[in-house]
C-alpha cells in the first residue's frame, strides 16, 4: 500500500523538471515546516484555478480583479492594434513584458507543434490564432504577427507551420508575418558560434 | 499588490533547490493541470502532517495505521538491542534501510552541526539522543552507536561533537562509538583521490 | 631540482585551458609514445614559426608556398575591396570563413582591448588596423568595417573602442561601420533570454 | 594538401582529453609565443625519452642521475620487502608517494585489464608481475600484494584478474592479496551513496 509520503511524493514528481528523489525531499521539508506555510501553501494551490482566470482574447492567464474577460493588455485602451505577437507560453510572455518595448497585443500558443503531430490543432491554438487574427485584420486593424518562439528545432518546425496556416493572408496582402532577428544573443563567441547565426548575424549588422 | 501566482510562486520558492524562476513555473504547470490532479495535491498537503507520525524514539517519520507511537523499526520484536545507528534525516535513514544490512535502531538527529554553532542542542536532537542512549546502555541494552553521517565538513564536525558528548560513557567503558568506515567508494580513480581518502583505504584493505 | 618531467609540464602547463594536472598527464602521455610520433611532434614545433607566416596585411597566419607576403584572401583578383571584417583571432576567422557568405578582406586584431587598458595599441594592431584602412579608404575603396567581435564584455567595448578610434572617417562620410547584428542564435529560448537580446531581435524581425 | 598548422594540430588532438578545437588553439597559442617558449618546448619533447627512464623493477618512470636502472624508492636500502602495491599508473602512483603513508614497493601495471580482452598480458605486465612478485616470495621476502586500483568497472575487473592469475601462491600461502577498503571517501553524502559503498563502510566502521 502507498504511504501518504510516497503519494506526495508520486504527484510532487509531475511538476516539470522534478525527479522522484526531489519529490521525496520536498515531502519532508513539509514535515518539517509549521502550520502557517502549511496551510497557506494547501489553501492557494486549491485556490489558484478560481482565483487565476484566462485572458479570452490571448490565453494568457491574468487575476480578474472585478470578474472581467480581459487581461490587462487586452484592456488597454491605447492598445497598438496593428500587431500581434505570438508566444509559445506564459513565461515566455512575461520575458517579453519585462523588456517594455512591445505595445501591441500578444498570443499565448499553449506549446509547441512537432513537424511529425497529425493533429497540431488538438495541443496548441492554432484555430483560436487564426480566428483572432481574422477578426482582427482589415482597415485600421491587424497587420502584422510577429513569431516570437524560441529558436529550438519545435519552435522553428512551430515558425513554418504557422506560417504555412496563413500564407493565403500573406499572398492576399492582407497580413505580414515577421520572426524574431536571428543574430549573436548577448554572451556568444564567434568562435563557438554556428554558422546559421553568423550568416543572420552579417545580414543583420548595424 | 502581489497576486495569487506570485503568491503561490512565492511559497513554492522555499522548496529546497527551487529558485524563483522554477517555482514560476510550478505555478504555471499547475495552471494546466486538471482539477483531480489539484484536489489532490492540495489536500494531501493539507493532511500530510496530520497522517504522517514522527516516532517517539527514532523521530524517523512514519504513517501509523492504529495510532502506535512506534515505527516498524522501533517496534520489531526482533530488533538488535546492542547497536544504534545515528543519521543526519529520513532520506539517509532510507538510503541505510534499503541495503537491508543492518538489525539495530536508528536516531535520527534532524541535521548536522555546525562547530560554530553556539546553542546546537537548539537545533539537532543531541539532548533526544543522549538521553535515548541512556535509557538504553546497561546489561543486555545498548553497547554501540554507530556514526553514518556524510563525509563533509559539517558532518565531520558533528562526528566529533558526539564523540565529546558521550566522552563520559566511553571512558567508563558503557559504550562504544564507531564512525561508518573510510575508503574508496564506487566510482573513485586513485588518480583524483584526496590523501585522506587513500590512507583510509590503505589501513583498511583487505 | 627540477626534474625533465616537471620542466616539460610547466611547458604544457602554460597551454590554453591546461592546468598543472593535464599538463602532467601529457608528459606521461608522451612517455608512452613511439619516437616517430614523438620526433614529428618536437619538429613540427620547432618548425612552426618558420614555415607559417603571417599576411603583412591582415596578419593571418597562413603558409606561404613561394614566399609570397599575402594569405590567399588578401592576394585574391576578385577580392571585394568595398568591405573589412574585423575578427579577434585566427579561430574567430576560420568560422567565418566556413561559412563561405563573405567576400571581403578579413583584419585579425589579435586580441581584444579591456575599457581599463592604458595603452591598447600596445595590445592590439589598432595602429595596424587604423592604418591599412587609410590605406584603402578613397575612390572605388574600402567604405564598410564590420566589427565581428564576440558578444561578451570585452568584445563590446572593443567594438565601442575601435567605433571611437574611427569616428572622425565615419562623420566625414568616408567610412560606415558596422557590427554584427543581435538576435536569438540557433538553440536560444525565450524564456531563458537577457533583454539586450529580445530587444534586438525584436527590432531586427524579418 | 595538409599545411603545417593542420599538421600540429592533428599531432595534439591525440593527446589525453584533446579535441580537435583544442589542438587548434594549440597551434595558435605556439604561433604567438616567443622563439625561448617554442624551443624550451621542442627540446624538452625531444629529449624526454632519452632524460627519463624506466625502473626495471617497478616500471616506473623516473630521471637516472648516473645512468642507475633503479628508481629511487626500488634502490632504497630500508625498503619494507613485505608489501608490494599495484597500481594502474605513473599518476596514481604519485598520488600514493604524496600519502607518504607506504614504505613498500610499488608496481606500474600500465593500463587496466578489460574482462573481455583475450590476451591481457599483450596490454598490460601481467607476466613481469608474476615474475617479481615469484623472485621475491620466499623467507624475509615478499608476503602480500596490496591492488590499489580504480573502484571503476575496469578496475574491478583488472582486480579480479590478478587474484586470479595469483590464486596458486595464494592457496599455497604464499602470498595474501589485498585490495584498497571500501567506504565513505572524502565529501561523500549518504543521501546519494550506493548500497555497496555503503555496507562496506558499514562492516569497516571503527
């Protein structure tokens, strides 16, 4: 029979990037916490779906203070309407809020979509997007997304295919889709540097 | 204001090995998680320390079925009275129990001792623990504590802290301590070895 | 006393990435090679600095088969004398030379000039630098410098430096410098990416 | 056709850990050295194998001031004749030597002995073992082989070769063979240790 320990322990072991081992330590350092971060731990992670909503225009999860449909952004009233820019997921988001140089609207994807998946549109929201941008573009609206995902073989696999999904707006000349600049990220060595980065980063210079 | 996933990231930080851009997404894997996974998560929180026991003698954690105020170690029949062995906390009391070698009784001692400490009783069982050996040591009782802590600094410094502790009885020949042995452990190349290490093996082969 | 084993380490020792421990296993390395390979490697050092020579313009190492001054860029007809890149290093150089997207001369500066640096022409060809492009500034000459240093500390302020060094061409119009361009390189992800790096590659979409 | 450069650098990359990047920079590192560096070098490589010789007793390397064919701890008058240790090479034996815990002979193996390599003794001396240790088994002679070798897959099975090859003298009593003990080495915590390491630092505790 599983221990109460062991079954913690079982679901502390789904959180991303937690091992069984760790999962185990977490269960004892429990054991040794008081009441207090006990129950204030227990209460908010019970809490957190009813009290965290989801942004119904960018899927970007956000705390509706008076009960309203839309995040902050989505709200704004200066909000620029002409460009969209799609993430893969809420962190990813986050790091682009902090840099405070983005003023247009954003997607949250929901994930990453394998070139191999039959069914892309079942993992991530590739029917949502195109629906949020076809009510969007046209006069004095969208005109542009911005791809902003990470530069690993799913996030560039991600990059065609959704770019592939409305390459009848780019043809109609309804809707331009740019990606984020490839080039030399802060910290590379030209040295260890591949040569894709070096070609972007030459066509790139400044 | 900080908000509920801040909130929850927050506590989610104190975890032992997390940073405050894991605990970020521990909050964020929670949002995608359906409601049976949360419910239970929080509940067995909740419940963990009110159906997880510590034993009365060896302060190991335990889940006691009908209420018992002993673990299964403390209350087997057949325990060796003679031996006790000291560890640091539970997940090197289960790493012990698994080589399924030895008979006797573990103490758990809730940490190590910094020799800087000033107050160390304040902080690990080293009152519990003399006074457990006391209870024990005499005529057909508890002959030897056996030492099984970390070979690092502060497990060392604990080592020796014990050994002054419990000077009195090792003089008046009432008990025996001894510290888990020395030598090459699996996966050493003499090549990187300390000369601790190698005089330890050396004195000790066989 | 020394001993021929200890002086050849200190030898190794000074080697790029080596420490005293690596240094010494290639001693004992060599001990247990044949004299074939020991008698080519011995000649082949001896020998270096004569057969390799560095290109009087660019100062490229590279081996002159009759003699001549120039590397095989630098004496190409078709050489685009309208573009400069600037590397670091020989590595540095061979990667962009890999890349086969270049058409222009190269200038390896030979280090790179930390801001603290009194005297960095002393350190670096910067006097060389400043000098062959003067050389070739004019009518039908060099217009462009692409400043190709790494994205760390020093090789921002080396770019910054060299900028300083030629802003009187650049204001008169005679010279335009460049650098490689910022963005995500290959395997970066958003999530993990410093602002100076979104920033960029926000602004240099495509 | 191979330059000079590449020529070098094909030479390093043989050496201990080197990769082909490294080797590169090597060369680079050579070019920008000073004629003393570079000759020192060249010099100390060609010469080594003829200023270092090997003992023929113990096969280790060592520097014969007279053209002695002893190495020092073999032509030491006091030498404790009992004890013999083993090792895998000149490195470990360093490490030993720095103990200054040993009085012994010691004996290069040069290498470890696969369990599937068909003819071991080709690899490493096996035979000039047997061979040392049969001319100095006898009254006043040698009584135990000490194998302080790597608690490695390898170096288990080098272990278990030799007791083998030596199981004769040792039935006869000739001879008892030891390895180094087993235990806790230096830093080693119990949360991560393995069971082996474990129940050998156990029955070795003192």
């Amino acid at each position: 029979m599983e221990t109460h320990i062991e079954k913690l322990a079982t679901l502390f072991a789904r959180f991303p990037g937690i091992g069984e081992r760790q999962a185990k330590r977490f269960v004892y350092f429990l054991l040794r916490q008081d009441n207090g971060y006990i129950d204030a731990l227990a209460r908010e992670i019970a809490e957190l779906r009813s009290k965290v909503s989801q942004c119904t225009e960018c899927f970007v999860f956000f705390e509706a203070v008076n009960g309203q449909a839309l995040c902050s952004v989505c709200s704004k009233r200066d909000l620029d309407q002409g460009v969209m820019m799609v993430v893969e997921k809420d962190a990813d988001y986050e790091v682009i809020k902090r840099t405070r140089v983005f003023g247009g609207r954003v997607f949250v994807l929901g994930g990453l979509a394998p070139a191999i998946l039959k069914d892309v549109d079942a993992y991530i929201r590739i029917r949502e997007l195109r629906s949020a941008v076809e009510r969007r573009t046209g006069k004095g609206g969208l005109q542009e997304i911005i791809l902003a995902l990470s530069l690993t073989t799913l996030g560039i696999q991600t990059d065609e295919y959704i770019r592939r999904v409305f390459a009848d707006l780019v043809d109609a000349g309804t809707l331009r889709i740019t990606s984020l600049g490839r080039g030399l990220s802060t910290g590379t060595e030209i040295e260890y540097s591949d040569k894709e980065t070096i070609v972007h980063a030459l066509s790139g210079r400044k």
